[in-house]
C-alpha cells in the first residue's frame, strides 16, 4: 500500500510544481503549511521503505515524507523561476556538503549498508529543506514571516496537545514529538526568538503582547518536558538574548520590558519549581550509569576507528553482540540475548564513532560557522529593526548545541528539519547584509563620480548642505521589516 502512495505522490510532484510556477501566490502558503506546518505531523505523513522498526538507530527506515516531497517541489519552481539551482549557496551548507561527504567512506565500516543509507537518505532530504526554505527567502525578498508565522502557530497546537497529556497524567508529556526531549529542544528556538522580538520592537507598534505570549508558551513547552537539561540550557541561552537585547540600544522602554519578563519568568518558575525539584530529586543514578558506559563505548569506538568510525547508524549494531563493545550495554535484569541497547546520548560522540573524527570536525565546522555568523550580524544589524534575529537565534543555538552534550535529538527528524529552516534563515540574512553593502558601494562610487549641482538656498543664496544620509544597509533592513 505505501508503495502505491508514493508512487501517486510522485506522479503529483510535476502537477504540484506546475501549479506553483502558474499561480505564484500559492508558493508562500505552501512553504507554510507543506514545509513548515506539517513538521508537526510529520511521522502521520511519511512512507518508510525498508523499514526496521525495533532497530535503536537515528534512522530506521528511508523515510519519504510530505515534508520532503513539497520542498522538493518548491526546490525545482525556484530554479525554474529563477534561472538557477542553489546547491551550496553559502560557506554553511559547502560546509554540510562535507559533513556529508566524510560520513560516507564509514559505508565501508558497516555491519548494515542498509541501515547507513538511511541516516545518509535523511541528511540529503534537509538539504532540500534547507535550499527550498533559502529559495524562498531569495524569491521573496526576505519574506521572514512565514517562518514566524508558522513557529507561532506549531508552539500554540503544542501547547493544546501537552494540556490533554497533562490532564492525562502524563508525568513528562511530549506535546507532538516522539519524546519530551525532542518538544524541549524544538521549543527552543521559538523562545527565544520572539523574546528578542519582544525586547527590541518597534515602539508603538502592536504585537508587543502578542509576541510575548508566545514566547512564553513556547518556554512553559520547555521546562513541562521536566528534561533537565533542555532546562539549564535554555536557561542560559534565554539570559544570553536578554544581554543582546539590552546591552544594544539600551532605552528605558526596555529596562520596563525587562521588569515584565522577570515578573512573569519568576511567576513561571514558582510554579514549575516543585515539579523540576522533584525531577532532580528522582533521577535515576542508573540513568547516569548508562550514560556513562555509552560514552565509554563511544571512546572506544572511536580509538579503535578514529578516521571512518564503526558505520554511520550502525551505533546501535556494534553496541549489541557479538560486537566486543557490547560489554558496555545495559545489562539490565531480565534482558535476554536479543536486547537491544540505546545510542550514546551526546551527539558529538555519536557521529565522531560512527563517521571519524574527520567527520566530527566538519559538523563542528558547520555548527560553529552559523554561530559565527549569528555573532557578526549582531554588530552588522545594530541599528535594524531586524536586530532581534541574530540576538534570538544566538541564544536558541548556543542552547542547541549545550544540550546536543547530553541528549542525540538533534538528529531526530523534526528537530533536524527545525535547524535547518533557521540555517537558511541566517544565510539568506547575511546574504541580503552584503547585496546591501554592494549596492551602497556602487551608490558612493556613482555619486562619486558625478557629482550633483548644489542648490542654493533662498534665504542666504548660499549653496544648501546636504544633510547626512542614513547608511544604506540601516535603510534597506528596516524596509525590509515590513516583510516581517
């Protein structure tokens, strides 16, 4: 059966990129609700072929999901559109490309082909995010609010769906991922994105509470996951957006929002105070101990593969016998011979034993690239309305990347689709930074070269002296604003 409905998508395919290339109105509402919005459904919506689903892996099956097959298609109308086909169209995703292309050569390493071809099937399919989401933003001309738009709406279903698992009796509730972990990490970005929005809008312009909410919501996901450690981290990612918020354009209507945002995180904290004391209190040691033996076997993964590692995705194979690491497993009471044991909690580790140390750099490369770009668009962007982008997304990566230490949700589907979305979001940004850079360049140079008669001024015959433009980037981004 999921072999006819796939084959019925593919046929759609060619029909779905010519209603978009015909009607070009329907490229944002399918961006919204094909890419961004069915993120929340997206395991309803996906055909797994080859599938395993007792195997303990990143990936257990080739997954096809309408996520994939409408970014896809709005992959070939941007090409078609625009006359070209963005493959690497910034130092990022070059650098993804290499992240991908060193994870390969651990095909020879593998106990199962199959179950690498998987995990390497899913890293292609967020390329094609990646390069759909960025195709937008280009065709658009910075269209940001669609990605807002669709982060609002995904944290407000969330929010209704932990409400029925609460009143449920769920201890740790999940909202609509596969784990609490995975709804923490998710819920991340959205928070502290609209908490830098909130600090540095506009004055006068409405939304102000709006935004707020939201970002609230989005915070009380987070910490109802009662994960600890989505909890510290983005903490501290949180305190790292209020500094960038405040420390730039300081104003007394800021230090007034930032009361607000200390009355209510304080309020919030009251409240989820005893559960997460509580969390803390009943941890599991053997949750640690386990932790503990998987990063072992990971080390030893790595001493004994240091350049190809065991086989992309085959963590959970050589973990189990009659593979020698399978001394640091669970060996917990009761299992039987055909126990599978879990992966390595720290996502750094997995890929350094899987895919080698060489693969392990060129992911650290990619993370630390964004980050840095994240870094230079704050002082790039100070004097933007647009500022409030990179001080969010700084702080909701630097508690992505603390949190990928101690948990590997990051390489869950819906989390790494997330990442991504807001990858090409910080491309295209610092894109547009250098055309506007360019063309305030070529504006100096033609006003440089011919230069415009003076105008002389009625009152003192006088020539008139021009009052000092605004730089053309401040201009061009706060225009762009409206976008957003």
């Amino acid at each position: 059966m999921k072999y006819l409905v796939f084959s019925f998508a593919m046929l759609c395919l060619p029909v779905g990129v010519l209603l978009l290339l015909m009607e070009r109105r329907l490229l944002r509402w399918t961006l919204f609700f094909g890419v961004l919005v069915s993120v929340a459904v997206f395991d309803a919506t996906a055909v797994n072929f080859f599938s395993n689903d007792a195997y303990r892996g990143t990936s257990r099956g080739m997954e096809v999901s309408l996520v994939y097959l409408v970014a896809l298609a709005l992959l070939i109308a941007f090409a078609v559109l625009r006359g070209q086909l963005y493959v690497a169209p910034d130092t990022g995703s070059r650098l993804y490309w290499l992240y991908f292309l060193l994870s390969l050569p651990s095909f020879a390493q593998t106990a199962n082909s199959l179950f690498s071809w998987f995990e390497a099937w899913k890293m292609l399919m967020m390329l094609v995010v990646f390069l759909a989401v960025y195709g937008y933003l280009v065709y658009s001309h910075g269209d940001f609010s669609v990605v807002f738009n669709a982060a609002a709406l995904l944290v407000i279903v969330n929010l209704f769906v932990i409400l029925g698992q609460h009143f449920q009796g769920y201890y740790q509730v999940r909202g609509l991922f596969p784990h609490h972990n995975s709804m923490a990490m998710f819920m991340t970005l959205p928070a502290t994105l609209f908490l830098a929005r909130y600090f540095n809008q506009t004055p006068g312009r409405r939304g102000g509470r709006l935004t707020l909410l939201i970002c609230a919501l989005a915070a009380f996901s987070v910490f109802r996951s009662l994960s600890r450690g989505s909890a510290v981290c983005f903490t501290v990612g949180a305190l790292f957006t209020v500094l960038c918020s405040i420390c730039v354009n300081f104003t007394p209507r800021k230090a007034g929002l930032l009361w607000v945002v200390v009355v209510l995180a304080a309020a919030g904290m009251l409240y989820m105070l005893p559960k997460l004391y509580q969390r803390f209190e009943s941890a599991s040691e053997a949750s640690w101990a386990a932790r503990v033996r998987l990063s072992k076997a990971a080390v030893n993964m790595i001493r004994d593969e240091p350049l190809f590692g065991v086989g992309l995705n085959n963590w959970g194979v050589k973990i189990n016998p009659p593979y020698q690491y399978s001394q640091f497993r669970d060996e917990r009471p009761g299992a039987t011979e055909d126990w599978k044991d879990g992966l390595v909690e720290t996502v750094y580790l997995l890929v350094a034993a899987e895919c080698g140390i060489p693969c392990l750099l060129a992911l650290l490369a990619w993370f630390g690239y964004y980050l840095v770009v994240c870094v230079l668009l704050l002082w790039r962007l100070r004097h933007s309305q647009l500022y409030f982008i990179p001080a969010g997304l700084l702080g909701g990566l630097l508690a992505i990347y603390a949190q990928s230490f101690l948990e590997w949700v990051l390489k869950q589907q819906m989390n790494f689709i997330w990442l991504m979305v807001f990858f090409a979001l910080l491309s295209y940004l610092n894109r547009h930074w250098r055309e506007l850079l360019e063309q305030e360049e070529a504006e100096k140079r033609a006003a440089y070269d011919e230069p415009a008669e003076p105008v002389a001024d009625e009152a003192t015959d006088q020539p008139a002296v021009d009052e000092p433009a605004e730089p053309a980037v401040v201009e061009s981004a706060e225009a762009l604003e409206s976008n957003v």
